[in-house]
C-alpha cells in the first residue's frame, strides 16, 4: 500500500493540538511538506517542536492565522498560494446552551467557524488541485453530525453541514484525480474533553463511564478515541491508497452510530 506523501504539500487547520496535531504529524512522517496553524505564533511554535521532536525530518512551515475568519483566510492564501492537501479541521463546540438559550449570533459564529473555514479553504484551493488532477480534501465532522446530540444541538447542525458540503463538492470531480471526503469521529481525547473532564470533580474512570453509560450510551468500544486513531483515518485519505474513496463520510468513532449507511 502506497502511503507516500513526498513532494506533496498539506494545510492543517487548527493544527496546534489535538486531532489536527496529531494529523500534522501523521502527514509529515509519510513526507508531506505540512503547514501547521494555529492562531498565536506560540501555539504554533510550540506545535512544530512537538512534531519535530517526534519527527526529527519533518518539513515544517508555520501558518498563524485565525481561519475561522475571511481576513485569516486571505491571510493563509498569500502565505501558501497552493496546496496538494486540505484537512478543514478547524471546529468547536463553542457555547453550551439548550436551544432556547441559543442567540442569532451563536448559531452565527458557530457556523461561520465550523462551515465557512472549510467552504473558504477548499474553494481556494481546489483550483489548483483540478489542474494538477491530483488532490486531497478532508473535512473533519462528528458522529454528532449524524445523531444530533440535543445538548450540543447546533454543533451537531454544524457538523451535518460538513458532511453535506464535502458530498456536494465531491460530485463537481466525478473523473476526477481529487478526492473530497469527510471524517467522524465520536469523543476523543483533546484539549476540549480535558477540561471537561478537569471541570467535571469526577475521576478519569468516573468520567468515561457516566459519558458512554448516559450519553454515548451506543459505543461499541465504550473508551474514549484518541486523537492519533482519529487522525490515522484521515492521514489514510489523504494517501494515494485512498484514491477510490470519494465523496464518503467515513468513522472513526468507536461504533456510536448505528444505522448501516
């Protein structure tokens, strides 16, 4: 199986921590060229160290930019005009509130954030994947993006938004040497489940299990991912031996959901 990315060139947004670090750094170990973003030039500094302590010859460059903005964006095309592979990993949670708490302006930002990145990034870059017919794209849902989670109801919108868009895309490259896929995973070890946990007064073990026990209650692994299994999924579709794989919304998220297809 060819995994090889050498010579290639591979954006991760939101590349700093958790699934879009440990992506980073699944594509340089197979060779790519990896441009690793986060918002602060100490997040992404200190990113690219970890990477490099763990992969001594990784290519590396440094995008700080907040891609959740059309200035970041336009930040991130002058910087790096064209790119071989997108991994639209940039996403959030953002607010906790029930439905009726929720404001025009959080579903505003929520979609702006986990939507309009990926929407702005693959359109800039897709051109110049069409003209090399050869590319990668990868957008980095949920499982609740397919069972709606009712606490987390507009990340959930959100995160069907992406499977959505990646499909859509997808169908404008039928013959087409570029490949649009999407990626869920359920809940996995970060930044964002750590403090969750940290905040919660419960023990690791008491954490995980009211988690799969009251609310992802349908795991067929009942643990928590981590973020290296995820990323192994999305490293995979960004390989040439993923180049039948199009238009798919593949999981990595340990049998949550439940329907066939």
């Amino acid at each position: 199986m060819k995994l090889d990315l050498t010579g290639k060139t591979a954006l991760v947004s939101a590349s700093t921590a958790g699934i879009g670090l440990a992506t980073a750094e699944g594509l340089a170990a197979l060779g790519a060229h990896v441009w690793v973003n986060g918002r602060t030039a100490a997040r992404v500094d200190s990113a690219i160290a970890a990477i490099k302590k763990a992969e001594p010859k990784a290519k590396l460059s440094p995008l700080v930019a907040d891609l959740g903005t059309a200035t970041g964006a336009q930040a991130a095309f002058n910087s790096l005009p064209e790119a071989d592979i997108l991994v639209n990993n940039l996403g959030t949670v953002n607010v906790r509130k029930s439905f009726d708490e929720l404001t025009d302006a959080d579903w505003t930002e929520l979609f702006e954030l986990n939507v309009m990145s990926g929407v702005r990034l693959t359109r800039h870059y897709l051109p110049g994947m069409r003209k090399k017919n050869w590319g990668r794209v990868v957008f980095v849902s949920s499982e609740s993006g397919v069972q709606i989670p009712p606490e987390f109801l507009h990340y959930g919108v959100t995160k069907t938004a992406n499977i959505a868009v990646a499909r859509g895309i997808a169908e404008t490259l039928v013959g087409s040497g570029v490949t649009v896929n999407s990626v869920l995973p359920g809940p996995t070890w970060g930044d964002g489940t750590t403090k969750r946990f940290q905040a919660s007064g419960q023990s690791e073990a008491e954490f995980t299990a009211d988690l799969f026990k009251n609310r992802r209650p349908t795991s067929l692994i009942q643990r928590m991912t981590s973020t290296e299994e995820v990323a192994n999924m999305i490293v995979y579709l960004c390989s040439p031996a993923s180049s039948a794989t199009h238009g798919a919304a593949l999981r990595a998220e340990g049998g949550i959901v439940k329907s066939l297809l």
